[in-house]
C-alpha cells in the first residue's frame, strides 16, 4: 500500500484523474458543443440527462439521512435548496424542465422517464445506490466531478448558443445558476474529504470514488452515442426522434 | 386499467415481448454465434458476462433471504446449487472460468472484474438491486428471460463451435448443463407468477419486470459493440483486446 499522501497531493492525484476521464473528453460532448448535434440528438441528450436532475436530490437526501454530523447536513442541505427550490424561487430540477420544453418535448414523456435509454437509469441508479451504500467518506467524494463542471458548462452555453437556433439564453437557466453553486460544492468536498480520509486505504477510496462517477458520467455520454450517433441502435422503447429533425 | 388475463393469457403476453425484446435480437448475439466476432470481441464479451455470472447467487440468495414460503426458498435453492457446485462438482459460475481460460485471459484480470464495461456493472447491478427492492412477484418475475434462453444457448455452442477454431467443447461445458436447469427454472417461475399474480396491476408489474430485464441484457451487448465493434470507443480503464488476435 502506498503512503499517506499531503491533502495537496490527494488534490492533485484528484485532478490528474479528472484530466484523462471527465466526460468533457467524450465525443458526444464535443459533438454537443460544436453544433454537431441534430435537434433529435440535443433532446435525447436532455431527456436522458433529466433523469439525472431528478435523482441527484434523493441522492443529497440519502447522504443527509445517515450523517450524524449536524454541520455537514446543514452545508449538504444547500444541495437541496438548490435542486428542489422552493415556493418562491424554482429549483435547478425546474429549470431544466425549461430546456426539455424549450427543446419541444412533452412534459410528460420526460418526466415519466419512460423513455430513457435503460443505461442512463441503471448508470445514474448505480450512483444513488453507492451513496446510500459506501462509507460517507466515499458518498461525500462522489460528487467531485463538480470540481470540472463549471468549465464544461460555460463551454456548453457558448457552444450550444452559438450553434443552434432555437437555444436561447431563457431556455439555458439552468447553467446560468449551476457555476458558482458547483464551485462552492465541490470546493466544500474537495477540503472535507482532505481532512477525513485520513490512512491510504481512505485516501485510495476517494480517488476510486472519483473514477467510478466519472464512468458513471461516461456511461451514459456512450449510451446516447451508441443510440443516436453511432451506430445509431436505438434500444426498444427509447426515444426515437422525429425523423424530420434540424 | 385492463381486466384480469388468465393464466394463458399472461403467458402469451410474456412470450410475445421476449419475441420482441430478448437479446438475441441483438446484433452483437448474431455476429457472435455467426462468426463475425475477432478473439477480441469474443473475449470482451466472456470477460464482462463473467460478472453477470459472479452476481447470479448474490441475486438468488438476496430472493430467498426475503422468501418466507419454505418451499419456494427450496426450489429457488437449486439455483445456487447449480451456480456454486459443491465440493464434489464444479458450479455454473467455475464452468464460466473455464471459458475465460480457454479463451486465453488471465483468470485474475476476470474475477477481479477491474476490466469491466462500467455499463456491465451498472446493468448487473441494476438486477440484483430490482430482485432486492421490488416486490417478491417481482423478484421472482426477474427470471423469466429464462424461457427464451435454452434456444439462444443452442444456437450459440453450434455457431461458436463450428466458426472459431479456438472454441473447443471442453471451454463450453457451462451451455452444456444450462438449457435442462434454465428450462426448469423458468417453467417454475412462470408457473409462479401465473399464479400469484391476482390482481391486473400484478400482471402488467410481472410484464413490466420482463421488459425491465430484457432491458439489462439488451444493455450489456449495447455496451460490447458500442466499445469493441461501432464505434470501437473503449471507455477508459475497460478491457482492452491485443492488436493482433484473430
């Protein structure tokens, strides 16, 4: 087994790994970004990834309900507010039910998630259940994917602004929000995480941790690729886009 | 809501969506038993349905650990049995190694399933947390794949064995003893569910759970040809197969 790292070398094994599997790497995203996408592949890519919002809020929930640490539910609490909203302000799960029907798509068939490719469930699945499941060292770590996002989101925005021509920026509220509260998240993990894994085996746990969501996060880029881009084998009973599309 | 089908009735529903839905639709199952696989491709495929294989009992044993019908816990007891042998007699999942040897890999590399396709982690377990979760109608539903399974197994040791001189009877023994025990089993299961399913929301939720499970099947092979065949985009850390296999 390898040493105890410094929490800055924990910081940076953390990073490296972030470098080479982020889902910013994959293809789709670059297809996303770059106007490559057609209109039916940018509302694949939404409904598949509302079920992600939707789950993201049980799976904060899950965590706050086996913490026995009131400070650490309290700053976990701020993930709630933010997802869910509240009767004054909607929530991050709201405004992106903006994007799926600023994409045309019927509210309904997106929020039933009767539609999903059966890899975006079983992948985002698999994360809800690892964080009811492993030590709270390793559910507090798997959300330091946040640690990238506010690069590919900003990227997303001027990329998917710039290319296609029923995005507007109303229909994109959802990105304008998520920067500075990921940032702010992923900041508080990355310095608890730090302090809490204390042995290499912990230490080992959180960059682990931080490999199998970013396969989570390419799992489900390689299912819509798969789906809609190549070979383009929609699974039965996924969305099938209008034929017709832009 | 649809009135209460007979037992004949649900069971021509069932066979009709497998017609439909089963995996061996797949075209990753037709160039396999066709002969169009490389020893890559085939490797790929034994190496990530390992797991599959490795969580059958773990799926069984969470059945029968919430079974309180002794006789039912009896009958789903063959199941492990068949999978885990005995001292005197290998199991199902110690006949699956004897395909990975023979197919040339590295035993350790297999049952430390480090090579894996994330996505065949997330579907597997997407199964074993269904079979755990969901109702006991449900659980026991979860098999019923097995009714299609003996053909799918016949027509793949005849192609396998006659297309890839590599494939010997000797690495197949696990499909010689599966068609009699998966014929058994779903016969048993199917015979269940027509039986306890009294309500029509009982009957459309052990149709739901088949299609639920074809889906896990359908995404293991989305998952193989997406990252061996189209586009070829192996996700980072999976197996990666030689560059000169046949």
């Amino acid at each position: 087994m390898s040493e105890l790292m410094t929490g800055a070398e924990l910081e940076e094994r953390l990073r490296e790994l972030g470098a080479r599997r982020y889902h910013s790497l994959h293809p789709f995203h670059r297809m996303l970004h770059g106007g490559e996408c057609s209109k039916g592949q940018v509302q694949a890519w939404a409904l598949n990834r509302y079920y992600y919002q939707a789950m993201i809020p049980l799976k904060d929930a899950s965590l706050i309900g086996r913490c026995e640490d009131p400070a650490l539910r309290r700053e976990w609490r701020k993930r709630l507010d933010d997802q869910d909203g509240d009767d004054s302000r909607p929530g991050g799960l709201e405004r992106w039910l903006r994007l799926t029907d600023g994409l045309g798509l019927d509210r309904e068939a997106v929020t039933s998630t009767r539609l999903l490719l059966p890899a975006t469930r079983f992948a985002v699945q698999a994360y809800v259940h690892f964080v009811r499941e492993r030590s709270l060292l390793e559910a507090v770590a798997s959300c330091l994917t946040e640690l990238f996002s506010p690069q590919i989101i900003t990227e997303r925005m001027s990329g998917m602004l710039a290319h296609y021509d029923y995005i507007t920026p109303d229909i994109l509220l959802y990105f304008d929000k998520r920067p500075p509260q990921a940032e702010r998240d992923a900041n508080f993990a990355l310095e608890w995480v730090k302090r809490e894994a204390r042995t290499p085996e912990q230490q080992q746990a959180v960059i682990d941790t931080l490999a199998f969501k970013c396969d989570v996060l390419w799992c489900m880029l390689d299912a819509l690729h798969h789906a809609y881009v190549t070979p383009g084998l929609i699974p039965p009973g996924a969305f099938v886009p209008e034929a017709a599309d832009g």
